[in-house]
C-alpha cells in the first residue's frame, strides 16, 4: 500500500525553472559579451602596441618634423613639428629631419687643366632650412644629401678645378678661387632649401710618377740647401782662423819687438843665480867672447 508523499519530503519546483533559465540566459549573454570586450580591448591593445612607434613619436633636440595626412591634403608643407612628444594616427606618417650642421666626406676625381687625373678628398658641411624642410620633403625626400648636396658639390669643383693648372692647384685657396666655388654652389643649393656651411679640401692625391718625381726634385732641393749651409760653415771658418792667424802674427810683430840682447842675457843670470841657489851639485858651461851665449848647468844630482 503506497503511503502519501509528507510535504516535508519534497517541494514542487516547477514554477521556479523560468526564473533559473533566465538567470542562466543573463548569465551566458554577460560571458558572450565580456569575451567579446575582452577579445576587443586585446586587439586594440595589440595594435597599439604593434604601432607605438609610428604612433607616438618624440622629436629630439635639433630635429624637426614633417607630417603626411593620407586623407587630409598629403604633405603638410607650411606646418612644421618641432621638438618635443608628439601623436600621429596609424594611417599618417611623421618624418624627422636634423636642422643641425651636419657633415659629408667625400672623394671625387678630376682633371686639371693638363688632363691630369687627381683625387680630391673633400668635407662639405651644410644644413636644411629648418622653416622649409616641409618643400624638401616633398620636392627632394630624406636622402636629399645623396641627391643635391653631393652632385652640385662635385659639379662646382670639377668645373674649376678643370681649368687650373697643376702648378697652381695649392693657391686656389689663398687667391680666393674656393671661396668663389663655395658662393656658387652655396646659391644653387639655397633654391633648394639647403645652407652650405663650407667645403673644406682635406687632400689631394697626384698621380704616382709625377709625386716621385717632385718628391725627387724636393730631396735635390734640401741637397742643394744642405751643401750651402756646409760651404757658408766652411767660410766661416777659414774667416775665423784668417783672423786667428792676425791675432797671432800681431802678437808675435809686439813680443818680438820688446825682445833685446840685454833683456835675454839678464833674464838668463838671473835664472842663473836662481839655479846657482839650489841644493842640488851643477856643472856650470861658460860661454867666451862678446857674443857667448849664457851660461847653462850640467847635473843636477843631490
């Protein structure tokens, strides 16, 4: 016999099931959604970190910047950046210039006004106009230096340089000819935005044959000179033993003159009575006649 169900025993959760389905849908519509934020916020993350460098960009010191609006009219060439932290959108692009003075050194090869073949080291220092490297950019582009600077530099030098001759190939800097090439080529890149500061010529290489043979003819030149500075030294010295000689020969004319027969006869009695004096046991030599030579001593043990 089947006994009743005890109320205790059990509650009918039939009226409850909406209420736990839609918790259950609340539920997994919140998880869709922050997996979906959270897949949104990773690729943005993602993104920006994967562009951080084009996006955020510091210009240093010295340095300007030009930027490219791909929809808003390209190459912004009346508006420049300047030093300092900067944004830029993905889809722009920010370029970087140095304003400072910056330096390039070069080797050409040219011909003289003989056609000889020289090699010429240069240094040529310059800088772009920091209020137009907004046209630079866009006329020219970065490798501006490769493009104008060096081209019109070689065009200038080998244009004067072809007209002179070997010999004066070391004046041009003191008659002014280099300041007169750095003037030219100075104006023709200053239509294109760019300041020459200075070409300096750090060398020049002559041909092999023709720096022996002024090498030789310098060495013969130092010979030359050596062998005067010797016969100037040899003059000198026979002019000092010419006036040795003089001082000698005036000497012996003065000693000669204040010698006499009485003075050398006094002088030897004297010496005679001196050694006469002495301890020691002589021989004494008398000379005869009006023309004796003085006495002189033989011996001389004690």
């Amino acid at each position: 016999m089947d006994m009743p169900a005890s109320p205790s025993q059990g509650v009918p959760t039939g009226r409850f099931s909406p209420v736990v389905e839609m918790f259950r849908a609340i539920s997994d519509s919140v998880k869709q959604r922050l997996s979906a934020i959270f897949l949104i916020l990773a690729s943005f993350l993602f993104v920006l970190v994967y562009f951080a460098p084009d996006i955020f960009v510091t210009i240093q010191s010295g340095y300007v910047g030009v930027r490219y609006l791909r929809f808003f009219g390209g190459t912004q060439t009346e508006f420049i950046l300047g030093e300092g932290f900067k944004f830029v959108f993905p889809w722009d692009k920010l370029f970087v210039y140095d304003t400072r003075v910056q330096e390039i050194k070069h080797d050409l090869t040219v011909l003289t006004g003989e056609g000889l073949s020289i090699g010429v080291h240069i240094s040529i220092r310059y800088r772009p106009e920091a209020a137009f490297v907004g046209l630079l950019h866009q006329r020219i582009g970065q490798d501006y230096p490769a493009r104008i600077v060096i081209p019109e530099v070689e065009s200038g030098l080998r244009g004067v340089l072809g007209k002179v001759k070997l010999r004066n190939l070391y004046d041009l800097e003191a008659n002014g000819t280099y300041a007169l090439v750095r003037n030219e080529i100075g104006d023709s890149l200053a239509t294109q935005f760019i300041t020459l500061d200075g070409i300096m010529v750090r060398g020049i290489d002559l041909p092999a044959p023709l720096m022996g043979a002024i090498e030789g003819k310098m060495v013969q030149g130092e010979l030359a000179e050596s062998y005067g500075f010797r016969l100037a030294r040899e003059k000198q010295e026979a002019e000092r033993k010419l006036i040795e000689a003089g001082g000698l020969r005036a000497y012996n004319r003065i000693l000669d003159a204040s010698i006499t027969p009485n003075l050398l006869k006094w002088r030897a009695i004297d010496a005679s009575k001196e050694l006469a004096l002495s301890p020691n046991a002589k021989t004494i030599v008398l000379g005869s006649g009006q023309g004796a030579s003085p006495p002189f001593f033989l011996g001389g043990e004690k």
